[in-house]
C-alpha cells in the first residue's frame, strides 16, 4: 500500500494492488474515511 495524506488539506491518495501480498483487507481502513470525506463536502 502506498498513500499520501496533506497535512492542510482532507485530501489523500493511495494506490494498492488487492491482488498482490499481504492481502485485499489491508485498505478497508481508507474507504471509512473516504466516505466521510465525501459525505462532508456533499459527494
């Protein structure tokens, strides 16, 4: 997993490969707050 979060801004970036090791689960903690990200700004 790779990812980058600013430190003024409610941004953030990741780029993963659930195919690849250790495992699919190891992002589910980056879409809660993607979600509320979206729900904030009336995504």
């Amino acid at each position: 997993v790779e990812g980058l979060a600013h430190a003024g801004l409610p941004v953030f970036s990741l780029q993963y490969h659930p195919e690849a090791s250790p495992g699919p689960h190891d992002s589910l903690g980056y879409f809660d707050p993607f979600i509320d990200l979206m729900r904030a700004g009336g995504g």
